[in-house]
C-alpha cells in the first residue's frame, strides 16, 4: 500500500518511515518480551484498548532512551 493510501492528507515520507520503523521495532520487543500487541485483538474490544495504551507507553519509552532492546544496532 502506498503512502498516499494510508495517509490521504499526506505526509513527509521520511517521517512516515520513521515512524513505522518505530512501531516495528516496538513490536518485535514486545514480541520477544512475550507481550500482546493491539492487533492480537479484535479491534475496539476491551484488551485491545488496554494493550494499545501499554503499547503507546512503550513507544514514548523508545523515543525518551527507553529499553535497550528498542535502541541497540540503531
């Protein structure tokens, strides 16, 4: 899918990449930590919201120098 498709009102490329790249990064570390990511759920359900809030604070982590296992090789 296409930049423009996914964001219709457009946006800096290479600030959508950043982005993506970090919730990437986020979803393999909480993969590997065993921890559920929203899209386990269905959306709009109950555990869904509550691992989208945890998922949340560790993407505010990663961008503050949070956890290593988000940051090494970077």
């Amino acid at each position: 899918m296409e930049h423009d498709e996914k964001l219709p009102f457009g946006v800096d490329a290479s600030l959508f990449d950043a982005a993506s790249s970090l919730a990437a990064r986020v979803t393999a570390a909480r993969k590997a930590q065993g921890k559920a990511i929203p899209s386990d759920f269905a959306e709009g359900s109950p555990e869904a919201d509550a691992v989208a809030l945890d998922f949340v604070r560790d993407i505010e982590s990663a961008l503050h120098g949070g956890p290593k296992a988000l940051t090494e090789g970077h």
